[in-house]
C-alpha cells in the first residue's frame, strides 16, 4: 500500500511517497520562500496547505494531485517585528468540505501582567453582551478579569507602508496593540480574548492554586458553558 505525505518546513513543503514505508521519494520543495504551518487532506480528496510569509502574508493553498497548486484564500500581510502575536496559520474545514484560512495567533507573555498583576486577566471585546457574560462567568468562577480598551487608535499604531498591518504598535499599549491585531481577523462574529499570560503561572498558593502553573480560564470557561447549555 502506497504512501503518500507532505511535511511542511520553514522553507516550504517537502511530498514524501513509499510504496513499504522503508525507503522514501522525496519532492520538493513547494511554495519555495514560505512557512508551511499546516497541512490536510478534506474528505473530498484534496490536498490543502496553509502558509505564511511575512511579505506576502497568510495563504490557502489546494491540489487534486500534487502537482498544480491553486491559491484560494489569503489572509492580511504583515511585516516581521518584535512583538507578542505570533501568526501560525491552519486549515478548517467548512460546510461542503470547502477549505477555509485558519489564523491563530499565539500571543506570548505581554506586558499585561504589569498592569493587572498574576490573578486576573485582561478582558477584550467589541461586544457588550459577551463582555457582560463572561463578567459574570468570571464572578462565578473565581477567575477574574479585568475590561481593557479596544479602540480604533490601536489599530491605527499599526498602520504599515509596506503590509495591510504591522503586528506590533510600538512600545507602549503592546496587550492592546496586540488584541486589537487579532480584531482584524475576526470579521462580524461577537468575540473576546482574554490575555491570560500573566495568570498562567503563579509564584505562590492562591486559594486554589499551588506555585506553578494555574490552569487559569477553566473554570471561567466551564461557568460561560454551563450558563448557555
């Protein structure tokens, strides 16, 4: 039985193909200059790969065969800075098996804790109604969190003469900069995110955490479903 893989690298896609799994043929490489961070196969039989580019940004990319590529789907582009969002762009599958562009984006520790310590975290949201819900799933829990500012000025500190964004505004506001950036890639959808790097470990016992790391956002989690279920 043949076999048939793609592994993505930092410098593209590499298409491995045995017919034992013991000696290989390897092609490549493909999208030559991008980050492959994702690859599937949708239950249609096509062969799909996300990839990013700090130049070119976040794309889609499908094949019935391996051999031409179709771009379907691309995401902003963006320069590379220093800066808490990290992009890692995936795949998702939609209604109908059709692929869809997947940006996660993994913020790293901020400066958040500065402003709200180890045991609350920073809430960000455009929607009153899911601000109030998670508010209250936070008083149930334990968990607390603290409302931040989302205003249109951080997404302006981001403003790039070469991309749609920068993911960094500068020095100051870098927890706003950095939710606001996520904002972008939301559309219509009610959505929040809680900046949880700082409640993540904690350096001694709480009331129901020991030193170490805290699981913070669970519980909160847990209260949020449970309300709706």
């Amino acid at each position: 039985m043949s076999t048939t893989l793609i592994v993505g690298t930092e410098k593209g896609a590499f298409v491995c193909r045995s017919k034992d799994r013991a000696k290989w043929a390897v092609e490549g490489p493909l999208f030559k200059g991008w980050k492959v961070t994702a690859s599937t196969r949708t239950p249609t039989g096509r062969y799909v790969v996300a990839t990013s580019s700090y130049v070119y940004g976040a794309a889609l990319h499908t094949s019935k065969d391996l051999l031409d590529w179709k771009q379907v789907e691309k995401g902003p582009s963006y320069p590379k800075t220093k800066s808490d969002a990290q992009p890692t762009p995936g795949v998702a599958v939609g209604p109908g098996f059709e692929p869809k562009l997947n940006q996660i984006w993994k913020l790293a520790a901020s400066g958040k804790r500065l402003y709200a310590g180890v045991d609350t975290a920073g809430l960000f949201t455009s929607d009153d109604k899911l601000k109030g819900q998670i508010e209250e799933a936070a008083r149930g829990s334990g968990e607390r969190v603290w409302p931040m500012p989302l205003y249109q000025r951080y997404t302006d500190m981001m403003k790039s003469a070469y991309a749609d964004l920068k993911n960094a505004g500068g020095r100051y506001g870098g927890a706003c900069t950095a939710a606001a950036f996520l904002k972008e890639f939301v559309g219509s959808v009610p959505w929040a995110h809680l900046d949880i790097a700082g409640t993540a470990w904690t350096d001694k016992d709480q009331e129901w955490n020991r030193v170490g790391a805290t699981g913070y956002g669970v519980r909160l989690l847990w209260e949020f479903l449970k309300a709706r279920a």
